[in-house]
C-alpha cells in the first residue's frame, strides 16, 4: 500500500509481509534469529517467513512468555549467539518485539540486563552497536514495531523500560491480514492499549505538535474501528484501521506517556498474568478525571480535542465513554474483576512512583493521588 519514513520504515498494506526480504538486505542482516510465541508459531507464521525470504532462518525463539522476562532474555539471547546471528526478525504482539529488542541489547553489549533499564540509568549504556531488528506485529496494540522502549520483567520482579533510539527496529512491517486470526478478547485488548497510547500521548505536557498531531489522528481511526474489529473480525477495513492505529500511538509516544501506564507496569510486574492492554483500559478513566485540570490540558482545550476524535459532544464525557466502551468490547473495567485485591495497592504505588511514565504525566501524581486512582478503578 506504501511506505511511510517517520521514525522508521514501515511497510504497511495487506500482503506487506512480502517486502521482509528486501528489509532484511536494508537492515544488513544475513543470519537472523526469529524471535516469536509458540502460538504464533502454530499458525504458520514462519512457514510464511520462509517462503518470503527463501530461506530458514538461523535460529527461532519461540518461548516468550506473556509477560517478557529476564530468564527469557537470556534464553534468547544464548540462542543468538550460539548461532552466530546477525540481527532479528521479531514476529507477534507486544511481548515478542520487546523481547527482541532486549536481546539485540544483551547479545550486542552483555553483562545484566538490569544495566540498561531506565530508572537505572542505563540509556546510555545502549550503543549503536546494539543487534538490528525487523519488527512484524501480528496484534494491533503495542506498536513496538515503532517504538523506542522494551518493557521487560527483571529477576527482581521490577517490569521496567529499556529505551533508546537505538532499540527502534531498523523496519516495522505491518500487514493487517496477520492480525485477521486475533481472537476477540484479545482484539480488545490490545485495541485498548493502542488507544491508551494515543490518549496519554497526546495529554503528555512536552511540545511536541507533529505527535500530537499523529496522536489524535490514531484515536480517531481506532475509536471508530475498536468495537467492529472486535464484533467483526472478518472486516478487513476495521483490521487495517486498528493496525495503523496502534502503529501511529507509538509513533507518537516518543513524546512521553503517563500515570495509565506507570500503574499498568507495577500491577503487570506483581502480577504478570494480568494482560497489559487490560490494565490500561482498566486505569483510563480514573487517569482521565485526574489529568482533566492540568495546565496544559486546559490551555490548549485538549479534552475537546479528545473528544472531537472520539466523536464526543464534549470533554466531559472522554472518561466515562471509554469506561462504556470497555464494556461494551467485553473487558473487566474494574480491578476487582481482575481479582486484584487493595492489599496490593501499596506495590503498585511503590512501582508506579519508580516507573518512567510517572515522569511524562501531565500531573505530578502523589502517593496519595495514586491511592485514589487505583480505588476510583475498583
């Protein structure tokens, strides 16, 4: 359909996953690693990738958990180098591409992989020579394929962010006839966390007017496709929209996120069975209500501009349509759905004070604040 340059290449149309054999001979990489999930792996996926590249590659991971982790960083990144890989082709949702990412990290500079997380000062620890990666999502939510961050579980337990320019894959290929096979749930699901991105983003307070632009763009095309993408899962006009959606949310969260995914990242590192997409359209609306007074929110009327994306007659109501649109797509929209009980609520404040987002939101979110929206989310 055509290629867009903005942050990386990204093939995107129906029948893209032609152009992966071209990307690789860009990208330089010879001998790549598939790094991929068993259930993606049994819907033929790399029986596609093989006949597109007419080769096998020279190793394929296919052990990532819901959730990545350290154990499975390691597990992979020993593959890679037992096969003397030169890159990466990262193929399924969110958990698949980040892994990747943190294997192109760990096999190209070594040591703990806790070195390079963020909130341990670790951005500059990522060089250039750091693994190249083809990202090919096969769910509409994450946008890693676009992004700039891998959100990894440590040893320690801490779900944390690596970020660096370079972790961008050098191509995201983003064909919706892979996502045609998502279940509904799941559809939802990263539907919603494709959404949260859009939103956070464009509520983040940094200045950056093509993002925002990007941003709102995103949620209009995803609001209006989330519900018939996950009704019908067949329309392949739904399935392009929510693709492009969630590639167009990580476009723009280069600009900073928010309070939704601080406390996304600590719930989801106490419990890593809790889906991430979930989680966010779990938190939205009580991070909505607490971000509506911020400065900037009100200077530049950005819940108005929310709410025209969203087809909403006014500002107001952006909190409690996606609550109803959560429900309406089959998700819990509370956490006592989720069976996470308040005796967790003080981890969860701990991780989300501690987490990268927490630095982007528009507020500057207390312990306190904190407390609130995890009970207003109950």
């Amino acid at each position: 359909m055509g290629l867009i340059n903005y942050v990386t290449r990204v093939q995107f149309g129906f029948g893209e996953l032609a152009s992966l054999k071209a990307e690789l001979a860009l990208a330089g990489i010879t001998r790549p690693v598939v790094v991929t999930d068993k259930g993606v792996r049994q819907l033929g996926f790399l029986e596609k990738i093989e006949t597109v590249t007419g080769a096998a590659p020279a190793g394929v991971f296919d052990d990532t958990p819901g959730n990545p982790n350290e154990a499975a960083v390691q597990a992979a990144t020993k593959l890679f180098l037992d096969v003397e890989a030169d890159g990466i082709i990262a193929v399924g949702g969110g958990s698949a591409l980040d892994l990747a990412k943190a294997v192109a990290i760990l096999a190209a500079h070594g040591g703990a992989l806790k070195t390079y997380a963020m909130i341990e000062g670790g951005v500059e620890k990522i060089t250039d020579k750091t693994w190249p990666t083809i990202a090919i999502p096969t769910t509409a939510g994450t946008g890693s394929e676009v992004g700039r961050a891998a959100i990894v579980i440590l040893e320690d337990g801490r779900k944390v962010g690596l970020l660096s320019p370079y972790l961008i894959p050098r191509a995201a290929i983003v064909d919706p006839e892979l996502t045609m096979s998502l279940p509904a749930t799941l559809t939802a699901a990263t539907g919603m966390d494709a959404i949260s991105h859009c939103i956070e983003t464009y509520l983040a307070p940094s200045f950056n007017p093509p993002a925002d632009g990007i941003a709102l763009e995103g949620l209009r095309r995803g609001w209006a496709n989330i519900r018939l993408a996950t009704e019908m899962p067949g329309d392949r006009d739904a399935r392009a929209n929510m693709a492009i959606a969630a590639t167009m949310g990580a476009m723009a969260f280069q600009k900073g996120l928010g309070c939704v995914h601080s406390l996304s990242h600590a719930l989801g590192g106490i419990n890593p069975k809790l889906h991430h997409g979930t989680l966010n359209a779990v938190f939205m609306p009580a991070v909505i209500e607490f971000n509506r007074d911020a400065p900037t929110s009100v200077a530049e009327n950005k819940y108005d501009h929310l709410a025209r994306a969203m087809g909403l007659p006014s500002g107001d109501e952006v909190a409690t349509a996606v609550r109803d649109m959560t429900k309406i797509i089959g998700l819990p929209s509370r956490l006592s759905e989720l069976g996470v009980s308040k005796d967790l609520f003080d981890r969860i404040v701990a991780g989300a004070l501690a987490d990268h987002s927490h630095k982007t939101n528009p507020v500057d979110a207390s312990a306190e604040d904190y407390i609130g929206m995890l009970e207003a989310s109950y």
